[in-house]
C-alpha cells in the first residue's frame, strides 16, 4: 500500500509549481495539497503519512501527534518551527526534517512596510484611484532613529538598511555586545532606551517563552505618539491589546503589521479597522526565491526519507 503526503497551508495554490511533487507517484505516494486553513486539522490529517507544513501556521504537539496515528515524516519549511515539539516527535516515532530559505525576503518586506507607511503608499493609492490627488504629507527615514529589537540575520540585515537611509540606528536584545552591535552598523542600548529613544523599532527576535509578550504597554507608550512599531517577526511578541489600545488612543504613533496572535487573521479583528496602520498577510517568506528554496528542499526530504537517508534532520 502506498503512502499519503499532506501539504499544507499552500494558499496561493503554487506548490506543484515549485517542485516536482508529481514524481513521488513512482515511489507509491499520493499527494494532497491544502489550499485553505483546516477546520478541524486532527480529522482532515489522520490518515496522512507524511506531512509538509509551511512555517508555523499549524501546531504539532504530543496530543496532536497522538491524533496522527500514520504520520512518520513531518517537513517544515525553514530550519526552525516554534510550533513543532521536536522531542514529543522523537518520542513518537516521527523524523522531522527543514529547509533551507531566503535571507533576503523577510527583511525586504520589513523596509517596505516601513516605507509604505511613511509615505502613506496604501492610503495614497487608494485615494487616487478614487480621483484625490495628494491627501497626506508623509516623512523621511533620513535623520529618523532606528530601534532593531534583536539583532540577529534578520536584524543585522535591517540595521544595514537603516545605515543606507541616513538613519541612527540603535539595538537591543538579551544576549547583544557592544562588539556585535557596532559589528552591524548600531548602537547598543537598554531595551528602555531603545523605545524611548526611536522613532522606529523594528521587531526581530524569535517567539519563545521568554520573548511572548515582550513588547507591551510600557514599550509601547516610551516609543510614543510620533513612534512606529514594525512587526515582521510573530505577532505574540507584541502585546495585541496593547497596540489596539495605543493605537486607538492615540499615545502610538502606528504600526506596521506582517504577523498577528491569531492567522489568518479575522474578517472581523480590530486591527483591520484601527488607525494608522498598514497591515500586510503574513508576506514575510513569501517570495520565488523563498518558495522554490522551501518547496525544492521539502521535496528532497521526502525523498530522502523515502530512501532511508532523511536530511536535514531536526532534534530537540
């Protein structure tokens, strides 16, 4: 009997147009592929024997892979998923393998929803298309202060931007050196004096125990009425309720928004109608050059799998 291949969460339906699913046929594979979030994810994935999950839009835990009595491979694009419990999939059997992904894409679109909100792109296109002609005044990055909440690939990369705009650009993390910092073209500073000294902070560290949360109320209102919260990393970092408030009483400035606590996010989420915001879809990874990286190398993990030589293992 053959084997059943989930992928998920492919919402543009382009899978196929990335690697050449089509050829597990010959080594007795079925592939399914998913183009809308699952209902009920232990009913719609029992009976699937290798599952390929894009980043970390579904939860593998112990009780989740209790109800996954078939599955034996689990493939996540990118080398890290906070939503896979590693160790509960060792205990069950189950070998978890990565890939590869774009050091470009996340921070590309993290300056561009900066810029978009600077200059008022979204509002400005909607308006001229309604036949305005120039409703807004917007503001120059150059001579603006630049706050790089983490300040690892990701964050070096946006500090580096930062320099090009003519910005100061300022850091912070747990962990972060004098030496590290400079190294990146910033400077370091206490995690206070990043939000009270920025016109900008951007948010790029990993969402963890320890990192949920981490910007909240008292941040957010050091960052203040003229400041602009960037998250391109994992909406828990930010506290939501928060963000609505300072937004909606005006003590923030704005945000720009790629993540959010609960994705994709609902019709009906106040974020939608808050002011001063733009908001993407969670664009992030969502390029070519990523998919064809994150689908080519998941295809080399089934068949690797497949041949007993599994790559890109993952272990907790």
């Amino acid at each position: 009997m053959g084997q059943r291949l989930a992928i998920l969460d492919d919402y543009q339906a382009v899978a196929f147009d990335y690697a050449p699913w089509a050829e597990l046929a010959d080594d007795g594979v079925e592939v399914t592929v998913f183009t809308e979030p699952l209902a009920d994810v232990a009913d719609s994935l029992r009976d699937f024997d290798i599952i390929i999950a894009m980043r970390e839009r579904t939860t593998f835990d112990a009780g989740r892979f209790r109800q996954l009595p078939k599955l034996k491979l689990l493939a996540t694009t990118g080398m890290a998923n906070a939503a896979i419990d590693l160790l509960a999939a060792a205990e069950q059997g189950i070998t978890v393998c990565g890939t590869g992904g774009s050091p470009a894409a996340a921070p590309e679109l993290t300056w561009a929803l900066l810029l978009a909100f600077a200059r008022r792109v979204p509002f400005e296109d909607r308006r001229l298309r309604a036949g305005k002609w120039q409703s807004t005044v917007g503001f120059e990055l150059s001579g603006k202060t630049l706050g790089v909440l983490g300040l690892g690939k990701i964050g070096s990369k946006i500090a580096g931007y930062g320099n090009a705009f003519g910005m100061e650009v300022i850091a912070w993390s747990p962990n972060l050196t004098e030496e590290t910092a400079a190294a990146a073209g910033a400077r370091k500073v206490g995690k206070e004096a990043l939000f009270r000294e920025s016109d900008v902070v951007s948010v790029h560290v990993r969402l963890s125990e320890r990192s949920r949360g981490l910007v909240g109320e008292d941040e957010l209102r050091l960052l203040g009425p003229n400041g602009v919260l960037v998250n391109t990393s994992r909406g828990p970092i930010v506290d939501e309720s928060a963000l609505l408030r300072g937004l909606n009483e005006g003590w923030l400035g704005g945000a720009a928004l790629d993540v959010y606590d609960v994705e994709p996010l609902p019709a009906d989420h106040p974020l939608l109608m808050a002011p001063r915001t733009v908001l993407t879809p969670h664009l992030g990874y969502v390029t070519s050059q990523s998919y064809a990286r994150f689908y080519g190398e998941a295809f080399e993990d089934v068949r690797a799998w497949l041949r007993g030589d599994p790559l890109r293992v993952l272990t907790g």
